[in-house]
C-alpha cells in the first residue's frame, strides 16, 4: 500500500464498519499496515503472534491477506475466532503450524513480554518462509522521553519483562536468524480524553480541568497521533539455514 492510498485505505475500513470513533486501536492497527505493506517486499499467508481479539486480523483480512491468529488468553482467541478468523489458543512453542507456513509474521507490543525474547523470535522464524519477514513492534528506551521522564515514564511496568534500543533489537534479531530490514517510530492513535487521563500524574489538576473541557465542547473523543520516539517498528527478513 502506497502512503497515497493510505488514507483511501482507512476510509474503506470505516465505510465497512472497522473502523469508527472510540476505536483508536482501529486506527492504529490501519496505519501500522498500511506502512507493512510499504516496507515488507512479499505477500502471502500472515501470522499474527498475539494477536489479542484479533483487530489486526480484521484490518490485514480486510486488506485481502490471509490471516491467522496466536493468543495465549482463551477468552481473547475466543472474542477473535467469532469473528471468522483462524486463531490458535497458545503460544508460538504449542503452535501446530507446519514450518514455513507464512510469509509473514507480526507481533505488535508483544517482544516485551518475553522472559526469552531471543527464543520467541526463533520460534516465530521456525513458521515463516525463507525470504520471508518479521514485523514487530517494541518499546526503545534509548530516547529523550525516557531519559527526561526516568522512573516516571509509563511502561515500565512489571508486565515488561525486557527492554529494548535499536541496537539491542537489531542484535537479539541476528541472533534469531533475521536481518533487519527497517526501523521508523511507531505511533499510537488515542483520544485527547486518554491523554489527558495518562498526563494526571506530570499535571496536577490541569489534566482533570482539561478533560472536563473537553466534554464539555464534545471534543473528547477527538483523536491524534502520538509518537515520542520511544516505540519503534522493525522489519526483518528471514536468513537462509
């Protein structure tokens, strides 16, 4: 997908319904395929590591690729598989894919929670096709935000086993057999209200006025891109043997 279809891209999704306000996550998942599809060269059969209750499967399905789903949490794999997507309950190490199933394998914000990312990222290499690629999604704590904001930055969280920079990802990714391809910044659609709400503890006070305004005008459910340069996205592909 070209960056000039893009937005003809999102229209579509919201003229079929997958899209609509109150559904950032919607918008994100567009947008982080729109941007798949300029930078992954192949096409075929994707596999979406943890694929929660499946939005990217309907954004990428919509698309016209052919999905499938991984989710360890079976009332999620559940939520994603009544919407008609082939989604397995589990892990990539219970997968009962054949090797070299897919083309493509996505894991968005999932690399984090591994206590052995360099092993998932084998497993996940085990199902893709040789000359196939990786698209992952992870944190970067090697930028200004994160060193202005220290203890107080927002994902660091106990559910965060591991913590990544472009150089660490780079080399934990060779290590799993990949080489990486490309790496941008990778932005979160929210709502002005969801900001707000996540700006209370760095603005006493001027986050709840903020957002009492913003109800007040009908205006929190607005959207807008953030991106500080602490996630990233990163494109491998796959290296024979």
């Amino acid at each position: 997908m070209s960056a000039g279809n893009e937005l003809c891209f999102t229209v579509g999704l919201l003229a079929a319904g997958l899209l609509s306000a109150g559904n950032e996550l919607c918008f994100t998942q567009a947008r982080a395929l729109a941007r798949l599809e300029r930078h992954v060269p192949v096409r075929g059969p994707l596999l979406d590591v943890g694929c929660y209750t499946g939005v990217f499967l309907d954004v990428a399905a919509r698309a016209g690729w052919p999905v499938t789903g991984l989710e360890p949490s079976r009332w999620a794999a559940q939520a994603a598989s009544a919407k008609g997507h082939r989604v397995h309950t589990g892990t990539l190490d219970t997968a009962p894919f054949p090797r070299g199933s897919f083309a493509v394998a996505t894991m968005w914000d999932a690399l984090e929670h591994y206590a052995d990312p360099v092993g998932e990222l084998r497993r996940a290499r085990d199902f893709v096709r040789d000359g196939g690629y990786l698209v992952l999604t992870t944190m970067n704590i090697d930028t200004l935000a994160v060193r202005m904001l220290r203890k107080r930055w927002p994902w660091y969280m106990r559910m965060h086993l591991t913590y990544f920079t472009p150089e660490t990802v780079e080399a934990a990714l060779g290590r799993a057999g990949w080489r990486l391809a490309h790496r941008h910044g990778y932005g979160h659609v929210v709502t002005w209200d969801y900001l707000l709400l996540k700006l209370a503890p760095y603005w006493r006070g001027g986050s709840a006025a903020g957002r009492a305004g913003l109800r007040r005008l009908g205006l929190s459910h607005r959207t807008l891109t953030v991106d500080l340069g602490d996630f990233m996205t990163v494109y491998a592909e796959k290296l024979p043997g």
